[in-house]
C-alpha cells in the first residue's frame, strides 16, 4: 500500500498520545489531524480507541542466524517482532561465525537483507571469536555494526577491555557489555536466594554481575567510551549506573521485561524459568522499578533468545540459558506495570521505542510529519492469555505463559510497509 489512513486512535506524539488521524504516503507520515478525509480508493483501518506509537526498537535480541538456524531465524525472528509491535532490533553476535570482522559481519549482513521483514541491525564482537584473547577489527566493521559487544559473556581481562574502550572511543562508537565476572559464577544457573537453597540448586549471586559492572564504569570513564549496559539485574548495579551517571559518565543501560516483572519467588522447575542474569530477589524488583522512575534505567530490552524445545525441556538445572520475549514484551509490561500504576504508558513508550532508539542511532522512536513511518497499532483493551504456540518465533520459552494479559498488536508498519497486520 503505497498510501493508507489509520483512523479513531489516540497517536503519540511529542511525548504525549493525542486524538488524531494518520496518513502514511509514500512511506512516510503524511498527515496527523483529527478528520482526515481520505481519497477516494486509499484504503482506512479504523482502529477505534487504539492507541498509535512508534514501532517498538529492541536493541537486544538472538536471532541465531548464521549458526543456528535450528533455534531461529532471521525470518522467523523478526515475523515475530512484527507480530510484537518492533521495528528494528539490534542482532547479538553469538553465532557462527562471531562477527569479528568485516568479512564475517557481511555473511549477517546478506541474510538480514534476504529475509528481514524489519529493520536489523547487528553487533560487531568485542573480541576474536568472543573468545576475550584479542580484539575484533572493531576499526573495520564501523559503519556496519550497530554497537559492539561479546554478549553472552563478560570480558574478563581488564587491560582487553579498557583497549576495547578505546577503540570505541576513538571511532565514536557504542560499547554495550554483558557484566558477568567468571570466577565467581561456581556453577551457578539461577539466583543464589532462598529458593536455590529451599530446591538444592547452585546459585549465582548478584556479585557476579556489579562486580564487573564496577570495573566497566570504571573504564569507560578512564577512556571516555559511550558505554551501554546490558540486562541489569540486580541493585546494586543500579546504583552505580545511578552515581556514574551522576559523576558524567557516558553510560546507558537495559533492563528486561522478566526482572521487571518477576523474582525469585515465581521461580518453577522449569527451563522457561531460566535466564542469564537469573531472576533476582524482590528488593533487586524494586530498584530497577525505582531505576525506571527516575531515569537511571534507559530503556527495555528483550532479551529475546530462542532455544529448541529439547534445549529448554531439561529443568533449571540443565536447560539452555535464555527465554524468548518479542511477541509478549509489550502486553506484559503494559499489564503488570502500567495497569497497575506503576508507570504510564507514555513512560513505557519511551522505555520501549524513544529511548532505545535515540542512543543507538536508529530509525523511529518517534511519530513525526515527514519521517518514515515506524508505527505499530495495540489495542489496550484486549484482554487474552499468552500462548507460546501461537508465536512465530521459532522459540517458546517463556516466564509468562498463560499470563492473562492487555495489549494486542493488531498492526506494525516498518518505514511505511505494513509488516504485521491481526
């Protein structure tokens, strides 16, 4: 549809939602007025009492393509950030082959352009293979990667990483890193609390991860590199994001839908509980609530990172780290923190689209006359239970299956093509 008209919606504008009209042309927002009166043949979605935001932005997500294809796939995963209300996501480079150079990152690069359905865009690896031994051609991928990160582990040496920091400095490019110090892990796989000990599992604690938060914040103040923080977990994290931040350190962070949402108390016998960081305690809960409020937390990723059913049928114990978020972030969130009053939606909007979108550079992130249309069309009142076996992701693990939810997708324009429609 080279032009169409969404009608009876509340559309967000400015920071604020507003009782207007829309009108996509050419791939762009054309009009944003209450009454539009189409021509005669462009097709009107009457959407009424909808609410219009800008195409959600995931800047961390697995789509296990090359390497993996048999969790996902660059097509299957983003048919289900369509589905989510996305419209770009930013890819993570544990595959194979790592995107540690130029050469590698383009073998992404072509399947991102063979099969996407929305805008993707992947990272650079920190490190060779992220193996954390030698630097990746950071040099060389700028331009083609989004950001750069070893996600999926930490880099452990600290000299590695401060040579990391400045060469994204000096490229002027964002470093985005997963916290995890090895060492203290001990074989953990979830949260080292009180359900661990009631269950006799191998606890990881929250050490782990704002220990090496510390040391980052550390560097990248030293070397002045824009440093993002991925999936923070736990308080303490929070508060040292919260004093860098005070102090003008160039830092952002993530937290996922699942910490938001849940803790260690909702924990199950079951790998759909499983993630790296683990579910946290109620007081981490809250301080990443607390963090939102007060803008020391970003913005809201996904985390979105599919296994086979086999993978994840293996309990907490064994089954594969990871759980799959793109097609039951927004309701879950819109529900349990929005409906409760815990935040608005306008908040929520800025956590899941603006926000993301101004500190990585991407497209969208607002609802402007004249800008390529990123928009996506949720019905706020639908009430419906989250079922795994209707997603088009490839993965079905998820913390909130049969969680009764408000939220539906019922349309998702990437620049001006309609990608996704209920």
């Amino acid at each position: 549809m080279d032009k169409f008209v969404i009608k009876g919606c509340e559309v967000f504008l400015e920071g604020r939602f507003v009782s207007a009209d829309l009108e996509v042309s050419g791939g762009v927002v054309s009009r944003v007025e209450p009454g539009i009166v189409p021509a005669d043949g462009v097709p009107v979605f009457n959407f009424n009492n909808c609410r219009v935001l800008p195409g959600l932005v995931d800047v961390h997500v697995h789509l296990r393509e090359p390497g993996f294809s048999y969790k996902e796939t660059i097509a299957s995963g983003t048919a289900a950030a369509a589905r989510g209300g996305y419209t770009a996501l930013c890819a993570m480079p544990n595959l194979n082959p790592v995107p540690d150079s130029a050469e590698r990152l383009a073998e992404e690069l072509a399947i991102i352009e063979r099969d996407a359905l929305v805008e993707v865009y992947p990272y650079g690896a920190l490190t060779v293979g992220e193996k954390g031994g030698e630097m990746a051609d950071i040099r060389g991928m700028h331009g083609l990667a989004a950001a750069f990160s070893d996600d999926g582990r930490g880099v452990q040496d600290e000299d590695m990483m401060r040579r990391c920091m400045a060469e994204c400095a000096e490229t002027g490019n964002l470093l985005a890193a997963h916290c995890e110090v090895d060492s203290l892990l001990k074989g953990g796989y979830i949260h080292d609390g009180a359900y661990a000990r009631a269950h006799g599992h191998r606890g990881i604690c929250s050490e782990s991860e704002w220990r090496e938060v510390e040391r980052d914040l550390r560097l990248a103040e030293e070397t002045g590199c824009a440093f993002h923080v991925c999936h923070v977990s736990t308080k303490e994290s929070v508060q040292l994001i919260r004093e860098a931040k005070e102090r003008g350190v160039d830092v952002s962070c993530e937290t996922a839908p699942h910490y938001l949402l849940l803790t260690e108390d909702d924990l199950r016998e079951d790998g759909r509980f499983k993630m790296n960081p683990p579910l946290r305690e109620k007081a981490d809960r809250a301080a990443l609530i607390e963090g939102l409020l007060d803008g020391t937390v970003d913005m809201i990723a996904t985390d979105h990172a599919p296994h086979s059913a086999e993978e994840k049928s293996r309990g907490l114990e064994k089954s594969a780290m990871g759980v799959v978020g793109l097609e039951c972030a927004f309701p879950a969130l819109y529900t349990g923190l929005v409906e409760t009053g815990v935040i608005s939606l306008e908040k929520l909007t800025e956590l899941m689209s603006t926000a993301p979108a101004r500190r990585f550079y991407l497209p969208g992130g607002e609802i402007k006359v004249g800008d390529a249309a990123y928009l996506a069309v949720f019905d706020t009142n639908e009430e419906y239970t989250i079922d795994p076996a209707e997603f088009a992701s490839m993965g079905r693990a998820t913390p909130f299956e049969g969680m009764r939810v408000k939220g539906k997708c019922l349309m998702t324009v990437c620049a001006g093509r309609t990608v996704w429609q209920a």
